[in-house]
C-alpha cells in the first residue's frame, strides 16, 4: 500500500488540550479558553493543522473521550475553515483494552461523514513500572492503531525528547522501543520542550536540545532521514530567539515541520515566527557529531524583543511532558 500523505504535518499548527476546551473541566464554573468559535481565531493567524487532545485519565471511565460533543463542534468548524485535526492522547498501558476502547472512538467519530486526518499516539506514560511489558503493550499498541486505521490514515508518535530519557532522566523510560514502534507509525513528534532546562544543563537551547534529540532519534530507528515534526515549548515561557531557534533546528533535522505547545498560551507576537514570516539567519551549519557538542549559530538582533511578549492568557495545566 501506498505511504499515506504527511502533508498534515507540514502546516502551521495549534495545540489544544482537554483542560482548554472541555467545560466540565473547568474550576469554578468558569468558560473554557477554547470553544468552537476559537477555530476562526485560529484559521486568521495561519493554523492549517489542530492538535487536539481527546481523553485524559481524568474522573472519567478510561476508555471514553473527554467530550464528545465539543470535539465534533471542534472537527466541523476546523474542517469548515480548512484545517485538519490531529487527535492526541496517552495511552496509559495499564490496560490495553481500555486504550484500544479509545481508540476505537476516535476512529468512528464522524460529523456529517467527517472524520480526524490523523492520529497522534502520546507515547509518554510511565504509569507501568513494568519496563519490559511497558514497552511490549506500547509497540502492539501501535500495531493494532495502524490495523485500525489502515495504510491511508497517518499515524504520529508523539514522544519524550531522546536527550530527556537517555541523558537526564534515564529511569523515566530505559530502552524505549523506538524501532519496534517505528514499524507502525509514519511520523515522530518529540516533545523538545526547552524550557524546562536550566541554562546550566547547556540544554536551555531551543536548537541544541531538539537537534540532539532527534540525532538520537534517528540512530535509534536507525533511519537518518525518518520524518519528524518538533514541538517546542512551553510557549508562555518562550523569546524570540528560542522562535528563530526552533526555526534553524528544523532546517538542520530537515523537520516535515515544527510547532509550539500550546496555543492558548501563544503570544500574539509569536505568530509571524510560526508562520515563518520571520526571516531566519541562512548562515546554519549541519550539525555536528555527537550532538551535544552543537550550538546555533550567532544571529542578527531581532525588531521583537521579549519586553513586547504579550501572552493571550496563563495557565498551570501541565503539557503533554
């Protein structure tokens, strides 16, 4: 069968989670930060792409989607405005049949014969100490996501940056399964979120953090040219220079594309940079081997400095990592 288009991957994207849109998830009565009349906020900044989380192990039976009913509100106005929807969520592991009931929601959920235009595996949970098992249910998981969906509908692996898991933190995840899940996914979407890093750990780059990390990446496919769309992040926490950084380190890793977490924490400033209405210094070097040893180029001073940061809103809802 023929590869499936990872064109969805390649567009200005936004990223939503169930505590932004769900209102039964909201504190103190208050309105969600992302409703369906969000979508043509979104459609007039450039969004082509909606990552959109569908079920959290909340209050909620595990196996069911946050809220149906304003996930089809959401799939409609996006699909009205030309954008695609990407649903994402995390597969917990402790119980594959309560994972592939969700799945199986995903795939049968339809608006007027509309249905998702990929699917996003959050590939994170460590809820299963077992590492063995974890990493046998995590890969057959997969599998059965790919027999679900068939050959047409792309499949994402949305995943801890390799730097987190072999560097920093090595108990998190020993040994992730990277070519046994490879088998059955079409596309990699680490989670580069440089701003947890301290400037002391030399990783609180944007472009030496992801770079790395997809460096390992692909040796542990062990495919140098396997695609890849990077997310950076955390947006409220982001400048300028981490935007252009982003920009640079999809140009070195040869990215299908690259987006920020979230968007309801994205400036109104950072647009331009997502859109790439921002020139980008073209004076980037491959990087080197081993990774580590990379660093970005100087660039030119930016017109936006970080005094002009005007975030649309806060929040202290974790992200996917």
């Amino acid at each position: 069968a023929d590869a499936p288009s990872l064109s969805v991957f390649r567009r200005v994207a936004a990223w939503v989670d169930v505590f932004d849109y769900a209102p039964r998830l909201q504190q103190a009565g208050a309105q969600p930060r992302i409703t369906p009349d969000s979508v043509s906020d979104m459609a007039a900044l450039g969004v082509k792409t909606l990552y959109v989380q569908v079920a959290n192990p909340d209050d909620a039976p595990a196996n069911q989607l946050t809220d149906r009913a304003e996930l089809r509100a959401l799939l409609e106005r996006a699909h009205e405005q030309g954008i695609a929807v990407v649903p994402w969520f995390l597969p917990r592991t402790v119980s594959p049949a309560d994972d592939l009931a969700t799945m199986r929601q995903i795939v049968k959920l339809r608006v007027g014969g509309e249905r998702f235009d990929a699917i996003g595996l959050d590939l994170e949970s460590s809820e299963l100490p077992d590492i063995a098992l974890r990493n046998q249910r995590t890969v057959a998981f997969a599998k059965q996501v790919r027999k679900l969906v068939g050959s047409s509908v792309p499949v994402a692996a949305i995943v801890y940056p390799a730097v987190q898991i072999e560097v920093l933190n090595t108990t998190l995840w020993p040994n992730f399964p990277y070519r046994g899940v490879d088998r059955w996914v079409d596309v990699w979407m680490p989670m580069s979120y440089y701003t947890y890093r301290d400037a002391a750990s030399g990783l609180r780059s944007a472009y030496r953090y992801t770079v790395d990390s997809v460096d390992r990446l692909r040796q542990r496919v062990g495919d140098p040219k396997v695609p890849v769309h990077l997310i950076g992040g955390l947006a409220e926490d982001s400048t300028p220079d981490d935007y252009l950084d982003m920009a640079r380190a999809a140009k070195a890793t040869d990215a299908l594309g690259w987006s920020m977490y979230d968007y309801a924490t994205t400036g109104s400033w950072a647009w331009p940079y997502l859109r790439g209405d921002v020139p980008v210094p073209t004076t980037l070097q491959p990087p080197t081997t081993p990774a580590p040893t990379t660093v970005p180029p100087t660039t030119t001073s930016s017109t936006t400095t970080t005094s002009a940061i005007t975030s649309t809103t806060t929040t202290t809802v974790a992200p996917p990592a």
